[in-house]
C-alpha cells in the first residue's frame, strides 16, 4: 500500500478555484450578501407597525392604554379612524397593518368594575407577520389589563417573556441558520460541480489511468472545500456575533466538531451528485434541487417545521440541515451541550455514514 | 531492447463489449509486440475506443481476454497503469492550468521524485518545444500544441507502452508530421506504441497495422502486406472533374462503387485490360475529360474500402 498522494491533487484544486470566477462568487460573494440579504431584507421583526385607531371612547383612560401601544415602539399611529366602515379601505390600501378598537364604555365599565371587549384587528394577509402582530398586541393588551384589575390590590406587573429571543429578532434565528446553508451549498454544490467537470472534460479519463485511487481523488477534491466552508462558517460566526450580537452560550468546541459531522454529510451529498450527473450543469441542477432547496424549505431555517403537513414533517428526516440547525441554534442561543444534543448528533452522523458509503460506493474507477 | 523484440506486450484474443444494445466490439484479436508501432486502422463508431479503454481497464469486457504487460486489465489494472502512457482522444488536460502546471500535476501524481521531476519536465518541454509555452495556460495552445502538450503528460512517467487514440484528429497536417516526428523518437528510445488513426497516409507509418470495422478485425500486418494482399487490381482514372467521373463509373466492368482520391478515382476490378478499355469507352461516351487512365499499386485505403464494402457474413 502506497502512502496517500493527495497533496498535487489538493494544489491543483486551489488552482481552479483561484482562477475560476464562479467558485471564488460562491465561496467569498455568497455568503456576506445571504447575510445581508437574509439578516435585512427578509426581516421578521415587528418594529413599528402602522396602527389605526378607532377610540369611541375618547377619555383619558383610552388615550392611556393608546399610549402603552405608541410607547412600546412597536406601533405607530398612522390614522384615526371614524367608525368601523373606515377600517377596510384603510387595510386594503396597506396603510395600516392593525387597528386597535377602544369601545364607547371603556371608561365607563372600568369604573365600574364590568368587563368590556378591546378589539384589535389585525391585516392577515401576510400571515407571518400578522401573526407577530396579533401576538405583539396581545401582550400590550394583556398587560393593560392586568395593571387595571391590579390596581389599589396588588402591586404586581405581569410580564410576558419569550424566552432565548426576548426581543424576537429574527437575525438570531437566520444567521445560524445560515451557517447551515452555506456550508451544504458550498460543500454539496461544489464538489458535485468540481467532479463533474473532470468528468464532462475528460481529465477524470487521464486521471483514472494514473495511479490515483479513488479515495485519493474524493479526498483531494473535497479537501479545500471544507477548509473555505470552515472560513466561511467561521466568517459569518463573526460578523453573527460581533455585528448582529448574536449571542455565543455554548461551547466553541461543540460547534466545530458538529460543523465537522454536518461537512461530512455536504460533502458525501455533493460526490453522490457528481456520480449521478454527467456535466456540471446537471449536477448544478441536481444539487441546487436536492441540497439547496431542502436546506433552505424543508430545515426549519424560515420556516418552522411543526407548522408543516404531517408527510413533510417526515421528509424533512433525511434533511440533514435539519438536524444541524437544531444543534447549532441550540448551541448558539440556548448554550445546549451534548447532552441536550446527542440525539441530533447521532441521527447526523448516521445520515452522514450513510451517505458517505452510498457516495464512495457508486463513484466508480471506470468510465461506464 | 532489441534482444526482446518478439516479447508480446499486448494480446487481445475474442475480446467483445457492448453498451445496452450497441455491440461496440464484436471479436477483437491483435497482439502487440515489443518496440514495435502498431496503429489501429477503423473509421469512427469502428471500436478504435473502446479496444484502447479496455486495455488500460477503464472499461470491463463483455467477453474474451486481453493481457497487457502480463497483467489483466480488468483485475491487475492498478499494475498495469503505472508502465503504460494513456492518452484519450479528446483534449483533456486542465484548461486553467498552465503547461508547467499541467506536468507538474502529472508529474506528481505519477510519484516522481522532485529531483527527477524537474529533469524530466524540462526533458519533455525541450522535447516537444513547448517550452516558450511553459507559462501559457493549456486552454489557449493552438491544437497541435494542446495534443503536444496531452503527449507529454502521457510520458512523465516513462512508460514502456503507450496506447494513443487518435492523437492527430483535428490536428493541422504541419503539426500532425511534427507529431509523427516526435513518435519516431520514442521508437527508437524503444518505447512500444499502440496508436488509433482514421488517417490512412498514416497507417502507412506504422511497423504494423490492424484494419477494424464494426467491431471486428478486417486485415492485419505490415502495411504494405496488408495493402498488397488486396484481391482485385485498381485502375486508376485521373480527371479535373473526379466526383462526376466518379458517378459516370460506377459499377464500370464489375468495380462497385468508384473512390474518389483527390484528382483521381480508383476502381476495383479482376480483369484490368478488359477494364481499361470499357472506362475509356465510357468517359469519351459521357464527354467526361481525363488526363490518364493505366493501372495503379492498390494502396491501404483501396484495401480498407473494398473491405468494408464485403457483404457482412454473419450478422
């Protein structure tokens, strides 16, 4: 047995990256605009949100619990509404997203110690961010009406807390999530690219006929990928934690081992491709379908996995970013260990061994 | 070298293989001998291809045997790859990667030493004078010097066989001599050559030959055995207009189809006085010019022809 010639394979895959304009946008563009795109463009938070009023009571106990809306920051009084025929027109130009609705008898029922129905109604045509808001006005609402029956009893302030994103900033639920993603598509996209370029060229023929085995070749190839993905991962971690203040609780460690695992799986996903694809495009294809999509839908990366019919829920099993975005949000925002995560763990790691095996065992030293 | 002369490199006995349906070779049989240039001779779709990649065990056989150096290209393939020089018949080195690059990449994947890796680069880039080029990356060479260029990759490593397909294809003619050159070199430095060509001036280069079609042998020897052994003899007809001359004559005194050769077309005929006289008496009839008409020596191509026009026997 030979030792190992994998260092002219490695050097000459650097060479194509350096020289090749496409990987060098995947790799260094990719993943600071995703940032940005992901961390502004596609921002979930609830920062002021255009509200109409309609007080038919117009006391200063209504004026009062108005105030705790235009005072929390996230409403702003855009219109002042008449009557409630006033409401439609109003949603259906989008320029307000909610109306709060103060009955004639506020005043008067809190005097009298009677119940009274507040209203708000929310735009649900976004229903993402409706959501946020109807739960944003509920805890307002909640906590004025808390403070009133409180009153001259009780001291005390009820507070709702969400807990490991109090503020419910969506950077801390993308930018790890993220991570997730650049790396299979680094990973998973390029290799499978890499490969199959060889292949549609040609030089996998010249190759195959020198003394190059087939572990060599898979090595040498992947190789620089998991050292950009690591520098990616790593970059975003930064600019996660030190722009975004995305907080770090866990273990440092923990996160590069599991990064390790979730590369593996990328890695053997992106060699499986190449083997079924007989040109770069095909495997763009293949992998942009079979890792990006998936990563992207099907992880629970924006969209939560427990509000997915029942037989999506059971394809996003072989997702394997699904199981690392549970581990490194995990890490990240909660401080999990291992022993909250070894259950993620074990089931990437399968998936990885399983993949692997699958990939080395169809990437064949013949041409057929 | 010389003392082996006889030893069989390459020996191919019933060799078959077939993809789905296509039988690409049907009943291959060919021995290679030591130093020797042995060119196999076929159009395209013949099994030029698939013969060479079962050899270096790219491919599995469908049937038969083939040894190479001793070895079995399909169990000892490992064995077999680091004595034997490869080169595919498309261009492909790394485009992005300069000359230099693209031997030293070989260079070491091959595992030779630094020391000698540099010797032997700067031997192959006098030897096939890219070495202006050495800087230049292999996307931008000129074709000749791509195929250069893909050669000399193919002999970092010294091998004793080295199995060509088709390297001129597509090569401008000052550099495919140039080439030729470069392969008389390596005959004499003793290094045995099996080389594709669907170029017949260059079978005619070759210390042997074998004739393939559809999958088969047709003829093999020294070319001008296998040319000699032609059963019919060819009347030669020279004319400024060969293509409507060619048409004129066809099946003139029992010849088949008429070949064009340039400004000549050739017919296959048993008979050639009774010959010469009817394609006279038919060219003055069709009012067809002609500079000559007189026997001529069948040459590799008018072999070929008249054997891929053979009714197949058995399929």
């Amino acid at each position: 047995m030979l030792k190992p010639n994998l260092i002219p394979i490695i050097r000459k895959e650097f060479i194509h990256i350096r020289r090749d304009p496409r990987s060098l946008l995947i790799i260094i563009i990719m993943p600071l605009m995703q940032l940005i795109l992901y961390s502004y463009a596609i921002n979930m938070d609830v920062r002021d949100v255009k509200l109409g009023v309609l007080d038919e009571s117009r006391t200063p106990a209504s004026r009062d619990l108005l105030r705790r809306f235009t005072g929390s920051g996230y409403f702003l009084q855009r219109a002042a509404l008449d009557t409630r025929d006033d409401v439609e027109p109003l949603f259906r130009q989008g320029s307000v997203k909610a109306v709060l609705v103060i009955p004639r008898d506020y005043a008067e029922s809190i005097r009298r110690r009677t119940s009274t129905p507040v209203q708000i109604l929310v735009d649900g045509s976004d229903s993402n961010t409706g959501a946020i808001i109807l739960n944003t006005a509920q805890q307002l609402l909640t906590a004025a009406s808390m403070d009133l029956s409180a009153a001259g009893y009780v001291p005390f302030q009820i507070r709702a807390n969400i807990w490991y994103n109090p503020e419910q900033k969506s950077t801390f639920f993308i930018v790890p999530g993220l991570i997730a993603v650049l790396m299979m598509m680094i990973c998973a996209l390029l290799t499978s690219v890499t490969i199959a370029r060889e292949k549609e060229t040609g030089t996998l023929e010249e190759i195959l006929v020198a003394p190059v085995r087939p572990f060599e070749l898979i090595i040498g190839k992947v190789t620089p990928y998991v050292v950009l993905a690591s520098m990616d991962a790593l970059l975003i971690l930064l600019v996660g934690r030190f722009w975004f203040g995305i907080p770090f609780r866990g273990s440092p460690l923990l996160v590069a081992g599991f990064s390790l695992i979730y590369l593996l799986s990328a890695l053997s996903l992106g060699v499986l491709i190449s083997t079924l694809a007989r040109n770069q495009q095909i495997a763009m294809m293949i992998a942009n379908l079979g890792t990006m999509l998936p990563s992207i839908l099907l992880s629970g990366f924006i969209f939560p996995i427990s509000s997915m019919p029942k037989w999506l829920q059971v394809v996003t099993l072989i997702v394997p970013a699904r199981y690392f975005l549970e581990i490194i949000r995990g890490i990240l925002l909660k401080g999990n260990g291992f022993d909250v995560l070894w259950p993620q763990a074990a089931f990437l790691l399968g998936l990885s061994v399983v993949l692997l095996a699958v990939s080395v065992k169809r990437f064949k030293v013949r041409l057929e | 070298m010389k003392s082996n002369d006889q030893e069989i490199i390459v020996s191919v006995a019933g060799l078959q293989k077939s993809y789905g349906e296509v039988e690409a070779l049907k009943d291959m049989n060919l021995e290679v001998r030591a130093g020797e240039r042995f060119g196999l001779i076929g159009p395209d779709g013949s099994g030029k291809t698939t013969l060479l990649r079962l050899l270096i065990g790219l491919l599995v056989p469908g049937g038969g045997e083939a040894r190479v150096l001793g070895f079995d290209p399909v169990t000892q393939a490992e064995k077999i790859k680091s004595d034997v020089g490869y080169m595919p018949q498309r261009f492909s080195l790394y485009p992005d990667l300069t000359v230099a690059e693209n031997l030293q990449f070989f260079a070491q994947v091959y595992r030779i030493p630094k020391a000698e890796r540099l010797r032997l680069t700067e031997r192959l880039l006098k030897f096939s004078r890219l070495g202006p080029f050495q800087d230049r990356r292999a996307g931008a060479l000129s074709g000749g010097m791509k195929q250069k260029l893909a050669l000399s990759c193919t002999l970092i490593h010294t091998p004793r066989l080295l199995i060509l397909d088709e390297p001129t294809t597509g090569v401008d003619p000052v550099s495919r001599e140039e080439f030729w050159n470069i392969l008389d070199d390596l005959r004499r430095q003793g290094v045995t050559v099996l080389v594709t060509t669907p170029y017949m001036d260059e079978a005619a280069l070759c210390d042997r030959i074998t004739l393939v079609y559809q999958g088969k042998v047709l003829a093999s020897g020294i070319p001008d055995e296998v040319a000699a052994s032609f059963p019919r003899r060819i009347v030669q007809v020279f004319t400024p207009q060969p293509q409507e001359t060619a048409r004129a004559l066809a099946g003139v005194c029992g010849s088949g189809a008429a070949q064009l050769f340039g400004d000549r077309v050739h017919l296959a005929v048993t008979d050639v006085d009774v010959c010469l006289r009817e394609t006279r008496a038919r060219l003055i009839a069709a009012q067809l010019p002609f500079t000559a008409i007189r026997e001529g020596k069948p040459s590799l191509e008018d072999m070929f022809v008249h054997l891929i026009q053979q009714p197949t026997t058995n399929d």
